[in-house]
C-alpha cells in the first residue's frame, strides 16, 4: 500500500487532521434545518452568539494580531448580535471565553471560525428566502468586502508563514478540534431540541460547509 504524501500546507494539513469533526457538526446543525423559518434561525443566531461571543477575545489579542495582521477586524461577534436585535430577539450576556492554551491553539481556534465565513455562502443565501440580507438579519454571514475566496486565502497564507514545530503544530490540530467539539456541544445545547432523532449525529444526507 503507498503511504500518502504529507501535505505540504499547514492549512491543508489542519484540515485533514480535522476533516471528521467538521462534517460532523455540518451535519447536526443541517439536521437542525435552521432556515425552515425565522424562529428556527433565530436559534441558529443563539448558537452563533455562544460561540463567536466565546472567542471573541481572540481577535483582539495583541500577540494573535502580530502574527495575523488585520485580524482586529475579523470578528464577527458584534454582527451576530445586530443581526439577533434585527430578529427582535433578546440578546445574551456575553458568553465566557473559551478556554484555550496558548497562541498555537488560538490559531486552530481562528482556523476554524475564519474557515466558516468561506462556506457561509449557502447560508447566506439561505437566509435571503426568510427576507434577510447583508443589512438586515445576516450581517454576521455576508462576504468578506473582498470576497470570501480572497480573504480565505490571505488567512491560510498568514498561517502557513507561521514559524511552528512540530509540536507547536499539533497545538494548533487541537485548537481546530477543540474549537469543533465546543460548537458541537452548543448545537446539541441550543438546536438538538429542534433536531430530530438524529440529533447525536448518526449520518444526514445534506452536507456543505455551514458555521461557526
């Protein structure tokens, strides 16, 4: 049997390490059919306050913005919260921040959050048949202002520039893992009551690349 070659991209490299984890979680929130109605998205935007609300902080940490530049301007916390008021919804205290260990960590959580926003084009234009847009109601999902395809690349090239070993690579593994099982955990919590029987993840037929 021929071994497969190591992946020459960190990015690529995260993503293969955690391949399993993100379809599962595309698939609970799927099962949770959030765009059937405005009430079920506005569960969906609860689950998103609880997790962009969690690591909030990340964007804002001086170290983290070194090594990234601009990512200051990436979170996406405050839309979420617009876009519940514009949902007449009440919005949550901020959630605690989620626990992560160090920097490299930190840039497996932001892989996975910045990841999101990449395939959030279907979502995005899943909430236009509820009567949201970009200004109203979906802010949080609308593209990057230079496109999410860009603004994906750019990030992927700034985290493959990283200097790492091997440890300090695996940290960041975990970090996208960790940042997986968290949002998993706040699916079940805020969507299994809407999900159905298989709310604890037996295999759905739809898959695309949804949020965090």
């Amino acid at each position: 049997m021929t071994t497969p070659p190591l992946e020459t991209s960190r990015a690529k490299r995260i993503k293969a390490a955690t391949t399993r984890d993100h379809d599962n979680v595309n698939d609970l929130v799927m099962q949770a059919r959030p765009f059937d109605s405005r009430e079920r998205y506005a569960q969906f935007l609860q689950l998103q306050h609880a997790f962009h609300g969690a690591i909030d902080g990340l964007y804002t940490d001086a170290e983290l913005n070194q090594r990234l530049p601009g990512l200051s301007e990436l979170p996406r916390f405050e839309a979420v919260k617009r876009d519940l008021l514009d949902l007449d919804q009440a919005v949550p205290q901020k959630p605690t921040p989620a626990q992560v260990n160090g920097p490299f960590e930190a840039l497996g959580w932001l892989y996975c959050s910045e990841g999101s926003n990449l395939g959030a084009a279907f979502l995005f234009k899943e909430t236009q048949q509820l009567g949201l847009n970009e200004t109203h109601g979906a802010s949080h999902l609308a593209a990057h202002p230079g496109g999410r395809g860009l603004h994906w690349r750019q990030f992927i090239a700034l985290l493959d520039s990283q200097e790492m070993d091997a440890e300090q690579e695996q940290q960041a593994v975990q970090g996208a893992i960790n940042a997986f099982d968290f949002y998993r955990a706040k699916v079940r919590s805020v969507l299994a009551p809407d999900a159905g029987p298989q709310a604890l993840g037996e295999p759905a037929t739809l898959r695309t690349r949804t949020a965090p």
